[in-house]
C-alpha cells in the first residue's frame, strides 16, 4: 500500500466530488458516502446513514441560491490502506431575504473507509464554522 | 492487533480523559493530544499543536463556571491498529451574567494515532453544537 498514492487519490476524491455537487445531479456523487455514513451538521443531531444524508443534502439544494463548494487541506492513511482522514475547507453560499449572496466558511473533518472493491467511501463528514476563507477560487 | 480490544482500550480513554479534565491539573491531561494535534473550535480558525492547545484550554478554564466533559458514542480502529476514530458527545457549562449555570451540547469527532510506544494521541479534535444531551452522568 503506498501511503502516499492513496492519500492523493483522496485529495482527487475530494476535488472532483466538490465540482461534481456544483454541476451534477444528486445520484452522480451521493453514493461517495458510505451506506452507513454518518454526517455531523453544526446545530442538528446526527444524520445517519445515506438515505437520511440524501434527504439532507436535496433540502439543502432547495435553499435560496444555494452553493457549496469544498477543498481539501490536508491528508493521512492508516498503514493498512482501510483508513484514512482529512482536514477541509468549505464555503457554502445561500441568498438571503434581499437577494444577496451570503457566504459562510467553514472547516470540515471527512473520515473515509475503503471498502472490498478498492473505493474509497466517506464514513464521517463534519464541519463547523471557521473564519478561514478557502484559498483558491470563487465562493 | 485486536481491533475490539484496542476500540475499548480508546473508549476507556476517553472516558478517563473527561474524568482528568475535570478534576486534575493541565499537566496531568495535556499529553493526550499529540505534540502535532490539531484542535478545530466552532468559530475560530484551526488550533493547531499542543502548544495552541494548551494555550485555548488554558484560557477557557479561566471563564466563569467552566466546566467540559464528554462521552465517546463508538470507535472505528484501521486494520492496522495505527489509527482510528471516534464519535462522541460533550456537555460545556459556563455560568452566564445571571450567575445561572448555561450548558450547551455538542457532538464530537476524534481522531486518533496509535505512537511509536504503543500510547493512542488525539491528532483531530472537533465538535459542533447538536441538540442532543449526553445519555448519562450530570449536568
């Protein structure tokens, strides 16, 4: 297992899931969460499991002029290659009652599992408010 | 490596780690986080190393009434036996302008790394507000 090859694959993962959000429809990136992934938004219980995320994350969409967008900071595998975690970045953008853009950043934790056939799913996606802009790119 | 025993060896650390926070000195409990370990707060950028740390644990200790104790919910342990994770739950009291004591719960994700002499380092330590009280003990 090469420690480092996986680790950039995951920081791949993570780049093309984010553009995928933006532009694709739902069934095209909601099968990156694992079946029993577990998503940890600030200020709601636990939303356990795929389907409970896929209704989260389509009432979300619904939201005035909703965006999201992530990137992925950092990286680390365990040495069996099973596990893996990173530290993020995102921004999420909504419209607000005059019509203006809001944007909040924040900062993200994705724990990911790679399952029998070789992919590598997220186990655990959590974030929280950090006023730390992305780096790159538009909100 | 036993991954069930080493998930209810982190579970036990945890727990005693809530324990030692909230009686003992910061020297006694500091070294559960690596020297590397990264702190992620609602609301304020990443805290980064041990350092930091100790330095934000310090300054929260200071505020009036503080208290902070939590409970781990379940561990996940890689194959290897060199990382894993946890979700867990906190309760943090603070007693407001009223003298009235204020507690606001949280759920939590760690991440840990199992060092060259065998000890588990929290490595990521992050938490948002859930609406969800711990299970059992006080507050």
């Amino acid at each position: 297992m090469d420690s480092r090859a996986e680790g950039e694959a995951l920081m791949t993962l993570s780049r093309e899931w984010s553009a995928k959000v933006a532009t694709a429809p739902v069934d095209d990136w909601i099968d990156v969460w694992a079946e029993d992934a577990v998503m940890m938004p600030p200020g709601l219980p636990p939303v356990r499991g795929r389907a409970a995320i896929r209704e989260y994350v389509e009432t979300a969409a619904k939201l005035p002029g909703f965006q999201i967008r992530w990137e992925p900071e950092s990286v680390c595998v365990s040495q069996s290659g099973d596990l893996a975690y990173m530290i993020e970045r995102n921004a999420t953008t909504v419209t607000d009652s005059q019509g203006n853009p809001v944007t909040t950043f924040g900062k993200v934790v994705t724990v990911w599992r790679k399952e029998a056939d070789g992919s590598w799913r997220n186990v655990v996606d959590m974030w929280n408010e950090g006023p730390v802009p992305l780096s790159r790119g538009r909100p």
